[in-house]
C-alpha cells in the first residue's frame, strides 16, 4: 500500500486520467504539480505543509539524497566559473539545490516552481536573482533561450507531474556549452517505468539530433527511502530494501545550437 506521501497524489492524478477536456486536464495538472510542490522536502529533510497537515510520523527523515547527489555529480564535472556562471533552477522548491550549491562557488540563481509557497520560501534564502512562478507542461518554461551556464532539475521528471517534453525547455534554456543536470527517482508501479522509458527515448533523440552529448550518468541504489512503503512496513525490512534506486542525468548542450 502506498504510504501518506502519495495518497493525495494519487487521487489528484486518477482525476487527471478521468478528465476528458482539455480545460479540466490543465486544472487538474495544477492541482497535481502543486501538490507535489507542497510535499518536497525541505533542507531538514522534513515535509514541506503548505495547505496539508500530515501525520507525526510522516516527519521523519527519509534519507532524500537527491539534490546532494544531482549536486555533487555537477560540480565535478563543471570546469568554468562558478562565482560567474548563471544557474536556472527547474522546480525550485524552498532553494535547497541553491544552498548546496552556493557552498560550492555558485553566487547566481534563477527560480522557476509551480508553488506559489514554495517560491515564498526560497525567497527567504536571500540566493535568488529572481524567482518565477510556472507550471511545467501547462506554461511554457519562464527562461530566455541560451542564457544559462546550467540548468537543473530534482524531482520532478516523473508521471503526473513534468511531462518529458519539458527537458527540451531545459535545452533551450542553456547557452551553447552550457550543462543540464536532471535526477529522478526509480518509483514504482507501470506509469513511472513507461515514463523513464519515454524520457530516456528522448534524451537520446535530443544526441541524435545533435542539441546537446552526454556529459555523465550517475546511478545509486540509494537515491530515497521507498516513499510508497508504510512506515511498519519500514521498520520490518532491513536498510538496503527501503531504498529506491535514482539516475542522475548530465548533458552538455551543442556550441551549435541556439
């Protein structure tokens, strides 16, 4: 059985397949992608509350390495300036991709998340030039094409919430050179394994096409604690099985391109 984190998830997005007109599905894509907005974890590793009070126990850590992991795979691989480079920051969340980041030598950060609240919040850091507001899929991604030295995205490529055609946004997004750096988690169930599939298709017709090359791929078995188990059920299994495993993908956008 799912656990609390993805209960209204769910129920958000069965709505979303059942909606027939487009005018639903859009609102429905809102609700979904701010849902998830509102339950990304924050840099304590708790949930974020933003409309929802959750129970005592979903308070908990859950071992969420996936901006650390997204992170430090960039940074070993970027060779320009971090004090100059420009980064746009793709579900932004409260800003904690911002504050790993800036420990590392990165000084200049764009916002862009569906959550009104959560923009709020990252605001609070004082890291951002600027902070967008926008639903990805529903409006088209708020970035000048070929301004940013690196793009990053945590999360949020996964069904029901980014569709797959936002990555070619993140593309444009980038100067010619510059590094789109993407994580997402392995979750279960038919819908999340269809869309890595999708995604991974894409990306390499994105090469093929000549936009941008592979820079690295990053996999770990440990990228989250299964969100989907119940906390007993957590406690019953030993610490390698509450893992679900993660990608992080880095591309370097073609000098040809834009």
């Amino acid at each position: 059985m799912p656990g609390p984190l993805f209960s209204p998830l769910k129920v958000l997005m069965q709505n979303f397949v059942f909606s027939s007109t487009r005018a639903g599905q859009k609102t429905m894509r809102r609700s979904v992608q701010r849902t998830w907005s509102e339950f990304r974890f924050d840099g304590n590793l708790k949930y974020q509350e933003t409309h929802c009070t959750l129970p005592a126990q979903d308070h908990k850590l859950m071992s969420y390495r996936a901006p650390h992991l997204a992170v430090d795979f960039l940074s070993d691989n970027f060779s320009g300036s971090r004090g100059e480079a420009r980064v746009l920051d793709v579900a932004c969340g409260t800003g904690w991709i911002a504050k790993l980041m800036v420990e590392l030598g990165f000084k200049h950060f764009v916002g862009v998340d569906g959550s009104q609240g959560m923009l709020d919040q990252a605001a609070k850091t004082g890291l951002y030039k600027e902070l967008k507001l926008a639903l990805l899929g529903t409006e088209p991604l708020p970035a000048q094409t070929g301004t940013f030295d690196v793009v990053i995205i945590n999360g949020a490529l996964d069904s029901g919430f980014a569709p797959v055609s936002v990555v070619r946004e993140l593309c444009n997004a980038a100067k010619p050179g510059g590094f789109v750096c993407m994580s997402r988690g392995d979750h279960s169930g038919t819908a999340a394994s269809e869309y890595k599939k999708d995604l991974e298709r894409e990306l390499q017709l994105m090469e093929e096409e000549g936009l941008w090359s592979p820079a690295g791929l990053n996999q770990t078995d440990r990228y989250m604690e299964d969100p989907h188990l119940s906390s007993e059920r957590v406690k019953e299994l030993p610490a390698e099985e509450r893992y679900i495993s993660g990608t992080v993908y880095l591309y370097k956008k073609s000098i040809h391109s834009n």
